[in-house]
C-alpha cells in the first residue's frame, strides 16, 4: 500500500504522462504541476521509493530526475489495491469465521445434538 505523498505523487505522474506526448515526465514538471509547493513532500526520495516499490521507472542525475513513466503497476494502481484488500478481508475475516463455523457443527456432530429423537 502506498502511503499518501506517494499516492498524489503517482496520481500526477500518471495525469502529466497521459499529457505528454513522449508518455514520459521529470521532476521539474512534477513541482510546476504542484505550483512548487513540495518542500514537505520530499520529492526525490518519494519518486526513488515509487521507483523501488515498481510503480515508476526513471532516471536519476543528481538531483534531476528525468523520463519518470508509471509502469502497468503504477497505472492501475487502484485495481491492485483492490485485490489486496480483498486478499486481507478473506485472509483476516472470512476464513477465521468459515473455520470457527466448521469447528462448531463438528464438535455439535460429535455431541450428538444433531441426532433426532422420536
């Protein structure tokens, strides 16, 4: 899961990308696009943490970061959020309760109380 300066980050890589004829941004597009507001977001270490989690792909020069393209992860990234909610609901809520029901109908079969008498 990304956390948020990462998400709006990505957010603007995609929008700049899909502007751009090349398919590609830099960093310095990057801080327009944010009206240069990006003192407290920490741009460059955000795009080498997008870039070691495999959303982005860029190239690093010192301190300018030049053809950023989103992967297909990074494009759809909300569909693979998704799915790992979906994996962690089954894993962590579902599953639990599907066994504890199980448990149950076996220990009540095992007492006989679903024996009819007449």
């Amino acid at each position: 899961m990304l956390i948020r300066p990462c998400y709006r980050v990505l957010k603007s890589i995609n929008y700049l990308c899909s502007q751009n004829e090349s398919g590609t941004t830099s960093n310095l597009d990057i801080i327009v696009y944010f009206n240069q507001r990006t003192k407290r977001l920490d741009l460059y270490a955000t795009l080498q943490q997008l870039c070691s989690d495999g959303y982005i792909e860029a190239n690093f020069n010192g301190a300018v970061v030049t053809n950023i393209e989103p992967t297909y992860k990074g494009k759809h990234y909300n569909e693979y959020r998704w799915v790992i909610i979906k994996e962690m609901l089954i894993k962590s809520f579902i599953l639990p309760i599907a066994v504890a029901f199980v448990t149950t109908l076996l220990t009540l079969a095992a007492n006989g109380l679903f024996i009819v008498g007449p």
